[in-house]
C-alpha cells in the first residue's frame, strides 16, 4: 500500500473484533491467531443474522412468487444487489450478475463474451501475477476458439513491468484480464493504468478484485473497467456467492452463460426469448442466502468505512514487514511498493508445509502451498511459500506471535 497517505485512525479495531465471534476461541489450547483472509475471512455477526433471518423467517424462492415469504425474500434479494452496486459504485442494478465467485465470473465472461466476440488468433493479454482462475478460463477458450493467450513479465518485486505490458498491447490484443490484487504475494496492480492503455486500443478490460475489495475503496466507474469480479467470502461475506459487474452495453450484447429457469422471458419448444438484465444470467433458484449476506457484509464494512480499513492495514503490514525482516533465514516474496495486506514468504531449511504445520499447533493459522498461482512460484524459484494475509482485525500482537511462532519453529527444526 502506498505510504504517500496519511493515516486514519478512527477504526476501533477492538470493538471490530467482538463482532466476528470465530477469533474468540481456542486452536489446539492457543487463542486463534487468524492469518488466513486472503483465502477466506471470518464472518461478523451482522452477516450471521441476516443468513439466520433468511432461513427462520423468510425462506422462500425470489421472484415471481406472490405471498408474503416469497415478497420478503425477493425484497431482501434485490437490496443485495443495490449494497453491490453502491458498494462499487456502479451506475445500475442491471449491471451486478449474482454468480458463484469470481471464477464463475471469469469463466462466464470466457464463455459468453469470449465465445460471442473473439476468433481464432485473437490474444487475452493477462500478467504473470495471475490466480489459475485468470489462466485456465482463457486456456480453456483457446482450444474452443483458438485465441492465444499472452502474459506480461514482473519484475524481482513481484511489480507489473508496465513498459512490457504495453509492448504486448498489440494488434492481436481482443481483451485484458488482470487481477486487481495478487492473491499470493499481496501487490497492487496499477490497474487504472491499464485500463487506459488498453481502452485507448479500444480493448476490453476484465478485474479479478477478489483480492482487492476488501482492502482498497473499489469504484468501477473511477478504473473505467469493462468487468470486475469478486467473491463474497473474500469480503467478509458467504461461501458460494460472487459478483461479476459488466458494462450494462457489453452485457446486453452477450448471450446468456446457461439456460433455465428465471433467465428466460418465455419458452416454447420453437424459441426461447430471454429475460432483461441482470437476470438473464441469472439460470435457477439462485444463493438467496448468500446474496444476502454479502449485502449485509459489504453493509458493515461501509459502515467502518473502507478508507479507514486500507489506512489500518497499511500501517499493519509495515510492522509486519519489519517483523519478518529481522528474522534469520526469512525471505519474503513478493516486495512490491504498492502492496496489499499479504506476507509470503520462506524459511532457509523448512518446507513451508512444515512451518504451517508448526505454526497450527500454536494457535496460528497460515496458508501454504503454492496458493494457485503456481507460475507465481515458478517466477521466483519456490515451490510454495507460507502466506500470513491480514484483515482489519488482526493487531499488532497477532503479529508479534507470528514472528514468535516462527522462531519457534526455527528451533523445532534447530536451524
């Protein structure tokens, strides 16, 4: 994150911290130490209530139902979908699609835009900081299409090497897809530049934001993006439930992603008309429940107030960045100037899934592995680091008993 800022200090981390009831207990007899939100963040009690509400008093299915339950549920459903919209500051309702995550959101846009609009020889141009879930869609569409995709370099920081980027914006260039955030190393692409380089080309441009919406003030019409996907569990919200926004006249002109209830006006056995945004992407009985969680998620979080969240957890990751620094045999990964709130990183002698292991037993929980972004690690000759991601309720002293818990794991293994 950038330091040019000044801080904000008005997020009450304390009184945060007893709205999310899963970070008051015990790991293996250790208080939890939750380092894991970039895979998944913790749910506040406003979110659980909402599900709750949903389920013992509402539950029903959305739309076209005529009784009280089936109003109510329906009502509910759509407010979600305004939080959304004026959560990332989009013009209208018709452009926020409900889906799965952001990896049914990609893979939508892959199959319904890509499949509609690009032709064999036509490139993706993505970058090498990508999730699989910004690869494999793409892949998947060349062998249906035959476009090509392109990835531009980073450099030893884990930063998009702009110049590079631009140079491959050629002819052949049909859309760009980049992630907002790195899921494995935490650094913040400069997206609005991108999207100025690729719309004066007159090419589209896609954002995985899973990464990004819970720690930076997202405004899609501000970045100018054509798509912008993201998932609700990221956001302090419900498993299985995701957003893709489009540009209203990009979506009008894609055929729908699956067919079946809902996203249909009418059907005969002759022709199907089908249903106006956003519901004609919308097929089944949709996540009720979860759409309205990740309305109530993106609810509380307005009300601490986004700008304060980024100024919190900058200031977290440079004490964690100096912490981590000062052990021995530490390597951190990924040291970009604009970066997120995620600390990967190695340790000289010790598989990563061995320093996860340890660093459980004493109540801290950390991803390892490869965090699929397996190019990632290629890039920087690893197999896998151990990632400590943060959120706004993690503190200081869950810091220092990370850094304790990896000496600790030092001597575990008398290095």
């Amino acid at each position: 994150m950038s330091a040019e800022r000044k801080p904000v200090l008005d997020l009450d981390v304390s009184a945060a911290r007893k709205d999310f009831p899963a970070l008051h207990q015990e790991v293996h007899g250790k208080p939890l130490v939750y380092l894991d939100n970039a895979a998944t963040t913790q749910k506040p009690t406003a979110v659980i209530d909402a599900i709750d509400r949903f389920y013992r008093l509402d539950c029903s299915n959305v739309h076209r139902g005529v009784h009280e339950l089936s109003e109510r549920a329906t009502k509910a459903f759509e407010e979600a979908r305004t939080s959304v919209k004026r959560f990332i500051n989009a013009r209208t309702e018709r452009e926020i699609v409900f889906v799965r995550g952001t990896t049914e959101a990609i893979n939508l846009v892959a199959n319904s835009y890509g499949r509609s609009h690009l032709k064999a020889g036509d490139e993706i141009l993505i970058s090498a900081l990508e999730h699989h879930s910004n690869i494999v869609p793409w892949q998947l569409l060349s062998d249906q299409v035959g476009t090509r995709l392109v990835a531009a370099p980073i450099n030893d920081d884990a930063e998009l090497m702009l110049e590079e980027f631009e140079r491959r914006l050629g002819p052949n260039t049909a859309l760009v897809a980049v992630a907002h955030v790195s899921n494995a190393l935490g650094t913040v692409m400069p997206v609005q530049e991108i999207v100025r380089m690729a719309h004066d080309r007159n090419v589209p441009v896609l954002i995985d934001g899973a990464q990004a919406v819970s720690h930076l003030r997202v405004d899609v019409r501000e970045l100018g993006c054509d798509f912008y996907a993201f998932s609700g569990h990221k956001v302090f919200g419900p498993t299985g439930i995701g957003i893709l926004y489009g540009r209203e006249d990009l979506l009008d002109r894609m055929p729908p992603y699956q067919g079946g209830g809902d996203m249909i006006r009418s059907v005969t056995f002759e022709k199907t008309t089908y249903n106006e945004l956003p519901y004609k992407f919308e097929a089944g009985t949709p996540h009720i429940a979860g759409a309205i969680g990740l309305g109530a998620a993106l609810d509380y979080l307005s009300r601490l107030g986004i700008d304060h969240v980024t100024d919190y957890e900058r200031g977290l990751l440079a004490y964690g960045t100096e912490l981590l620094e000062s052990i021995r045999g530490l390597r951190l990964i990924g040291t970009a100037r604009e970066k997120a709130a995620v600390l990967s990183f190695v340790l000289e002698g010790i598989h990563p899934h061995d320093v996860g292991t340890v660093l459980d037993r004493l109540g801290i929980a950390v991803r390892t592995g490869h965090h699929c972004a397996q190019p990632v690690m290629a890039r920087f000759g690893v197999p896998a680091t151990t990632r400590a991601s943060l959120a706004f309720y993690n503190t200081k002293a869950e810091l220092d008993a990370l850094a304790d818990g990896i000496r600790q794991v030092q001597q575990w293994f008398k290095l």
